[in-house]
C-alpha cells in the first residue's frame, strides 16, 4: 500500500436542495484535488440533506430518493471525480424496484460508482429499511469500509469491518448537538449561529463542549485506536433543517491521533496524509492477533431482538 491524500469536508447542506449540495460538493472537491488530495468524504445525506426528512412521507421519500448506480448524483459526482481526478465520497436516499428506501452512501471515481452501503441502524423517517450487510471495497491500494453514523455507535459493526479487510473506514455523520439522556447534551441555540461573526467565542464554547466535541471524543478515537484502523469523520456545519450542527469532521489514525480536524464555521475540507506503517505500529494490531474467538463467539452472536430509541425524534423533546 502508498501512501494517499485523504481530505474530509464539512459544509452547510440545502434541504432536499441536491443541486446547490452537489454544486457545493464540487466545489471543494476541485479545492481538494488541487492541493493534492486523492479522495474528499462529505457527510450522511450530504446530497439531499438530513433532519427534514424526519417529516416526509413515504411518497415525498420516494420522489427524493434515487436509483444506484443509475441515478442523477452518482452521474454527477462521476462528473466530478473524472473532472477534477478524485474520488469522491457521499451520501443521499435510495430506492429500488419494490419502493423499498435507504439511506445510501457512495464513492464514485471516474468510472463510475466503486462502493455503496445502505445504512445498518437508520432512524430519521420511519419508511427507511435497514441494510443488511457490511461494506469493504478496494481503494488505491487500500482496503476500505463505509458505517454510517449510528452504525459506528454499535461497537461490533467497526470491529466486523475491520474483520473484513478494511483499513480505512468512512465514517459519515449528522450527529451532535441534540439531546440525549446523558448529562450536558442538547440542542445548541441556532441565534448563537446567526450571530457567529459577531461571537464566535459563544459559538465554539457550545461546539466544543458536552454537546458536542467533548462528547464525540469519548467514544471515536478508541473506534480508531481498538481496531487499527484509519477513521475518516464528516459533519455538516451550520443548519440542518431547524438544527444546528457542529463539524469537526476529522482524520484519526490507527493510534487514536487526530491527524486533520476542520475548525471552520465555513463551508472547509482538511486533509491528512494515511500511511501504511500505522497500521501494524498500533496497538490495536497486537490486540487483534491477540484475540480468542472461541471464548466469546456464541456470547456475541446469542439471539437479540434490537432495540433503539432516539430521544430527539419525540415531538416532546423537540422544543
């Protein structure tokens, strides 16, 4: 394996907007390309936006969802990857033949679509299906995988793609700054964005706090660090539908290190350079040789019925 460029961008999406994303989208990615970097990750539904979907219904879900390959983005974003000799990585709706709809992922280079996969725990709108199956796929000479967001919060989901091969996951998000049972989260004021020229001091203390950042350093290094692996994290910025989202898309690497992290309130991509030697330097390698499987293969894959709440969809947490 080379050595490769890997930028990450965060950005203030359009809500069922694909247009002005997808103009957005290429934008930085041409950025990217020109600094040198060979792929740019965007965030969970960063083509057709997040939180309003919550809303639709399944008819408004299916005039916004796409076929893959077949669909208007991924022709666009090969566009831009053959434009601009990058590979590009985003996210949007999906539908197939049978109106089935989910949330999709995508990296497209020159030729065409590479890798797609369909979220294993989405929740936003009730008439999404879940997927059913990992994602790792060749890359440069790399090794990849795709989870999408809350698919990283289930620890077992890292660790079987990792299992698989990959050693470089892309982790998209549209995550903090909502409420949740745990001490200090919640939603951060949208006036503090409308104001952040003004005070960015304000702005950054909630960003960075437990709302945020603070909270997303509990738990992401060690999804890098446990299982050796390069996590590339994006994040919108700015409004999602009535939500106000905090960035901090970032490059981790195999030691838990965050080697590329945006800081920007603006529409902004970073870039860390992934290196081979990490991989097996990292102590996450020594404890996967170390592993003993037959001690804890049937507790893992006893029977379990899934269970998943999420607190800020309940109309009587929203306000």
């Amino acid at each position: 394996m080379n050595r490769i460029k890997i930028s990450t961008a965060q950005f203030e999406n359009h809500s069922g907007d694909k247009e002005y994303n997808l103009g957005v989208i290429e934008k930085l990615a041409g950025k990217a390309a020109l600094q040198g970097s060979q792929v740019i990750a965007f965030h969970e539904c960063s083509v057709t936006g997040y939180t309003f979907a919550r809303n639709l219904s399944k008819q408004q879900m299916l005039d916004l969802a796409e076929f893959i390959p077949d669909g208007e983005t991924v022709s666009r974003l090969k566009h831009i990857a053959e434009k601009n000799d990058i590979v590009v990585l985003a996210g949007l709706f999906e539908k197939d033949e049978k109106d089935n709809i989910f949330k999709a992922y995508v990296c497209v280079d020159r030729n065409g679509l590479v890798a797609k996969h369909r979220k294993l725990h989405p929740f936003i709108n009730k008439y999404i299906t879940p997927g059913n199956g990992y994602t790792v796929f060749d890359l440069l000479g790399w090794k990849c995988g795709i989870l999408i967001c809350y698919d990283n919060n289930v620890i077992e989901n890292v660790r079987a793609t990792k299992l698989l091969g990959a050693d470089i996951i892309f982790m998209p998000h549209v995550t903090m700054c909502t409420p949740s049972t745990r001490p200090g989260a919640g939603f951060v004021d949208p006036g503090l964005w409308k104001n952040r020229e003004n005070d960015p001091t304000s702005l950054r203390l909630e960003f960075d706090g437990m709302k945020g950042r603070a909270w997303l350093m509990k738990w992401l290094p060690s999804r890098a660090y446990d299982s050796a692996v390069y996590v590339i994290f994006s994040n919108p910025i700015g409004m999602d539908d009535d939500q106000l989202k905090n960035g901090c898309s970032m490059v981790i690497d195999p030691f838990g290190d965050i080697i590329a992290e945006c800081r920007s309130f603006d529409d902004s991509f970073e870039t860390a350079t992934v290196i081979p030697e990490k991989l097996v330097q990292a102590g996450g390698y020594r404890y996967l040789m170390a592993r003993r499987p037959g001690l804890y293969k049937d507790i893992i894959g006893q029977p379990h019925d899934p269970e998943q709440k999420v607190i800020w969809l309940d109309p009587d947490d929203r306000h």
